[in-house]
C-alpha cells in the first residue's frame, strides 16, 4: 500500500465535529490502496470525548501523538471554570458575555495566537512527523484545518522531507465567520495573511470542501486555479443503515452540532411559538452547544417550556436524533458556508429548514434531494411550514455525498500527485 501521513490535531476520542471528513476519507483510502499514519495531540483538552469514534479505526493504524501546548488549561482558571470542566465554543467567542475576564481572554485569543489558539503544537508535532516519516515513508503529507497551526505543521515536514503536501481547508483562514465582529490588530491580520500565503504557495494541491470557498481563494490567490479541488464534508452511509425513525406525537425541530449568536435566524422563534399558539405540538431540540444569545432569544420568544437543550451525544446517536425529527434546522454563516451537518440531513429524507445570506450553494444541494429551502436571515418566517410541506425529500440522492465517493475522489488527487512526483 502507498503511505499517506496526516497532520490532525482532533483525532479520537476526540468527539470534534471537524474529525469527521479525516477520519473516515482515510477508512476509505484502504480501499485504493493508501494506508494512513497520524500525527494529531496527546489530548484534546477542549472537545467533548466520543468513545464510539475510536471504533472506526483500523486497529493497524500507526498513530503518533504529541504534546499540544494549547492555553486552555490556563484559559479555565483564568475564567473560573474547572480544570475537568467543559468548554463550550459557542459561549467562548460569544458578544453576549460583557464580563471584563471574558473580554481579555476574547482579545487575547483573536491578537496573540496566530493563526489560531493550537499554534503550541508547531514546538512537538515536528517529532513526532520525524518518527513515522523515518518509519513509514509516506508519499503524501495531508493536514486538515482548522485549527490551522495543523498546516503549518505539514509545512514544515514537507519542506524538510521533500514530501508533496496538501492542506484540507474546512473552514476559510484569515477570513473565518467567527472573527468578523472581533476587532484584530492590523500586525496580526498581516501575519496571519503571510501564514496564509505561504502555506497556499508551498502546498502541491489544495482542497477545499465547498465551491464557494474555492472560488474564494482562487480570486484571492490566482496561482491556486491550477492547484486545488473541490471534495465534499459529506456523510457516512454506514451509520444510517437500519436506523429508522421513532413515532412521536409531537412536530419536532432539531439542530444538531453548534449553534453560535452571530446564526440567530429571530424570526423564525417567533413564528414557532405562533404555531404552538395554534395547537400545534411542537418540541425544540438543540443537540450540541447552544450559544448565550440563542437560549435567550429562544426565552424571549416563549418558548423556554418547549425546548430542550440535548448537549454533546455520540455521532450515531446523533444520526438517530436526526431521523426521529419532523424538520431539521441548519443556519449557514455565509455565502462560503456549507455546514458540515447538511449532508446527513439531507439523507435522512426529512424535510429542512435553511437560513443564510445569499448561499446558492446550499440551495443547490436542497434541490439536488428536494429537501428544503434556504431563507434569508431577514424572513418573516410565516409561511415557512406551508413553504415545505410542499416538497417532497429524495433521500436516496445523497448518496452522491457520502465519503466512499469522495474518498474515490481524494484518492484519484493523490495518485496524480504521485505520478507527477515521481
């Protein structure tokens, strides 16, 4: 089998979302003959654990993990939490906490870490990519990011290795969502523009995981054109085979993941409670962390007695809590934004309720399985239950999106770099 290093710092028990794509484009990889080694951290002190993620790796998996060197245990104390406590991203970013400590801990995080808060894992991870190089001899380094320190990392392998390397960009870089209504020293944006550039430049290939995010940086960055490719979050098929929806009495919204202040969709809390007004019985369901803004619209709006605040679940509980809902909430950031959960909402056949600002590709990918439609965070929302019950899911196209296809995908980038490399 042909070797593939890759540089992630979530990896299991990890239960981060952003594990997902790596995790499992690399089960699949088996099947075209690429056999994955990983470099990731000793311990990821910021996510909750997801023991049923560690069932998906191959037992013959070499894993390397390293010191991460990462502020959080220092971050806890600082804001008062214990060290076992978790932290939860959407109330660490949140504008709604006016406390002072929260404030300095916000501006140290946007100004000081650069690019990004897991920059300590660029003083062990260089070991450790040491040691399975010397061992395994890989033809391909691929890093996945964020966090983005993981590229600089496979930079730096690469340039000392002579070893192609590709960046994973899940999510923009010196643009990302989070940081627009944070003010950021001009000396920072300028350094992380450089990390920026020159990991884009130096990389063999990039791949983005939309095709607006794409277009993005190709504009930004013209020499990207010839250099990068589009590969789906996607879902796997595995974990919906044999789930089947359980019978509930009441309507019920979910969302699944997190849920931050800047993705209020406002009008639609209102149009929910107008409908519980009618006699309709609806239960509002947030699997995931829910943002200090979000609860307090969700209060606001009266709807308090009807909501229910899951927290973190294991991913195939999460699939089971997917299927039993009557609609399925996803909020996109922006036009770049495909959330990574729309991919197994789509295949669960159930009807979905999309907010973002002018996101084609979202809606594209509704079309393609019929599943809902993408409002306008500035919707009135009345109408938006009449507007879906009037089309009909094709779950069974997508399976266009789950990642045995797209690691068929990754696999064909990988082969041609080699061909060219050699």
């Amino acid at each position: 089998m042909k070797q593939l290093l890759l540089v992630s710092y979530f990896w299991p028990p990890s239960g981060k979302a952003t594990i997902h794509w790596p995790l499992f484009i690399s089960k699949y990889l088996r099947n075209y003959n690429w056999d994955t080694s990983v470099l990731t951290v000793e311990e990821d002190t910021f996510s909750a654990k997801d023991e049923s993620l560690l069932t998906v790796i191959d037992p013959t998996t070499y894993v390397v993990s390293t010191k991460p060197y990462d502020p959080f245990r220092i971050y806890r104390k600082f804001i008062g939490k214990r060290e076992d406590e978790p932290l939860v991203a959407s109330e660490t970013i949140s504008k709604k906490n006016k406390s002072l400590k929260h404030k300095i801990a916000v501006w140290i995080r946007m100004n000081l870490f650069v690019p990004d808060a897991r920059v300590g894992w660029i003083l062990s991870a260089p070991s450790g990519g040491k040691k399975i190089i010397a061992e395994k001899h890989p033809s391909v380094i691929v890093s996945i990011g964020p966090p983005h320190s993981s590229h600089l990392v496979a930079m730096r392998l690469s340039n000392r290795y002579k070893i192609p390397f590709i960046p994973v960009l899940i999510d923009p870089w010196v643009d990302i969502a989070y940081y627009r209504d944070f003010k950021r020293l001009s000396l920072t944006v300028r350094l992380d523009n450089f990390f920026e550039e020159k990991v884009l430049r130096t990389a063999t290939h990039v791949i983005f995981v939309t095709n607006d995010t794409k277009d993005h940086y190709c504009r930004k960055y013209s020499f990207l054109s010839k250099k990068s490719s589009v590969c789906y979050w996607g879902y796997n098929e595995e974990y919906f085979s044999g789930v089947k929806k359980q019978p509930s009495d009441e309507i019920i919204i979910l969302h699944a993941g997190n849920i931050f202040d800047f993705q209020n969709p406002s009008h639609l809390w209102g149009a929910i409670k107008q409908e519980i007004d009618n006699g309709k019985k609806i239960c509002l369901r947030f699997v995931g962390t829910v943002s200090p803004g979000i609860r307090q619209a969700i209060t606001n709006a009266g709807l308090k007695p009807f909501t229910t605040y899951v927290g973190f679940l294991p991913y195939p509980q999460v699939v089971q809590e997917m299927m039993n809902a009557s609609y399925l909430l996803v909020c996109a950031t922006e036009r770049r934004h495909v959330p990574g959960k729309l991919f197994e909402y789509m295949r669960t056949g159930n009807r979905i309720i999309a907010f973002g600002d002018d996101n084609d590709e979202v809606q594209q990918l509704l079309n393609s399985t019929s599943s809902g439609i993408i409002f306008p965070y500035s919707y009135h929302c009345n109408d938006i239950f009449i507007k879906l019950q009037e089309i009909t899911p094709l779950p069974q196209n997508a399976l266009l999106y789950c990642r045995e296809r797209i690691a068929q995908q990754v696999a064909d980038i990988f082969e041609k770099i080699v061909t060219k490399t050699h």
